[in-house]
C-alpha cells in the first residue's frame, strides 16, 4: 500500500470518528421529544368564543333605549297614526303602551351563528287614579354573520306580547341590527324593527297596534 493511500485512508477514518462524536454530542444535548431549541414557540389557542356569534356565547343586551317609532293603531273602525322620538320611555305614556319600550335581552348562540333568546320589560305605576302595572315578553330567533373586524348584522324574528292593566298586544317582531364593537366584549346596536300587529284589545274592545322604527342599544358578550 503506498504511502499516499495510507494518508487517504487515515484521514476518512479520522473524519468519520470525528463525525460520530459529534453526533452523539447533539443527541445528549438535546431532550427525546423536545422541539428544536431554534424552533419558533407555537402559539397560544385561545378557549371560549372569540368573535360574535361563535358558539356558546352569551349576549346581554339593553334594547330601543332611544330611537324613532312609526305607530298605527286600530280600535273598531277606527284608525290612527303617529311619529315620535324617545329616549328610555314608551313614547306615549303608560297609558297608551307600544312596543317601544325600553327592554333588557338574553341571546344565546347554541351554533355558530344561531341564536335563541328573548327580550323582556316591566313597569308599575301607582299614586293619583287606578294602579298600572305592565310587562313585555318577546321570545325569538336570530342568525348573526360577521361582515368585518367590527361589524356583524344580527338578524332576529319572533313573537311580542305586551300587557298593561289597560291594554293588551301582540305583535309579529322582525329586527336586523347592526352590531359594532366599540370595546372588548361591547357592542353598540343600531336596529330597524317592524312589531307588526296581530291581536290585541283596548279595555272590550279589539285592537290591533304596528310600530315600525329604530332604534339604540348597547350589548355584552361573555
């Protein structure tokens, strides 16, 4: 064997010594299972709901605050109309109850995008003449669809019942809010919503009462 290929053969067998140790070196220094140290750290996932809409959420929400209402109303053969503007009251006084008042909701989004809740009021009012004491109850169904970072359309159908000790209403509710967030978790309502009259009566006497209009309110997500 000559001396040049002595040296060739040498220094294979030196390199390759050197590379096993090597190797071995890493596998030490590094954990079975553990991801490279130069590995980026894997993001955090976030638990519970994280934009509106998604399942699970729940949405409390103080409704018709203030806004504009297109009334009708029927009483027998007579009928009459009116445009008001108010801010957190009926805008007729308790003695001529619309759908107009303000009201506390409860949504819940059982899917994504679906939701099944209600909205509710109550007043008392005693002092000169006869006691009144009046409530509103309007159980629906909503669909919610995220159209930007801060916008979502909410739109809800359902059935309103309005009961005064001087008048009684029920009424077929469509409502489309837009819902935009103003803060984590908080979202301002903006809603156009027909409650469009189907039974009802004034003392004895049938009547029916349509409120047309929009309205204001503010909303939490938990």
């Amino acid at each position: 064997m000559t001396s040049n290929l002595k040296r060739t053969l040498g220094g294979m067998l030196t390199l390759a010594v050197v590379l096993s140790a090597a190797e071995a070196r890493a596998q030490k220094l590094e954990k079975p299972g553990a991801p490279p140290a130069d590995a980026a750290p894997a993001a955090a996932t976030p638990s519970g709901p994280t934009s509106f809409g998604d399942a699970g959420q729940f949405t409390l929400s103080s409704e018709r605050l203030f806004g504009y209402t297109w009334r009708h109303r029927t009483q027998g053969n007579l009928h009459d109309s009116l445009s008001t503007f108010s801010l957190l009251a009926d805008p007729e006084g308790l003695a001529a109850a619309g759908y107009a008042w303000p009201r506390l909701g409860f949504d819940y989004f059982v899917v994504r995008g679906i939701s099944l809740g209600a909205a509710a009021s109550f007043f008392r009012s005693s002092g000169i003449g006869p006691a009144n004491t009046g409530f509103e109850l309007a159980p629906r169904l909503g669909y919610a669809a995220v159209v930007g970072p801060w916008l979502s359309i909410w739109a809800r159908a359902g059935f309103t019942y309005l009961y005064t000790t001087l008048e009684q209403f029920s009424a077929i509710t469509i409502e489309v809010p837009l819902v935009i967030a103003v803060a984590s978790h908080l979202g301002l309502l903006i809603s156009p919503a027909a409650d469009i009259g189907i039974a009802g009566k004034i003392g004895n006497a049938s009547a029916k009462t349509t409120d047309i209009g929009l309205s204001c309110g503010l909303a939490l997500e938990f």
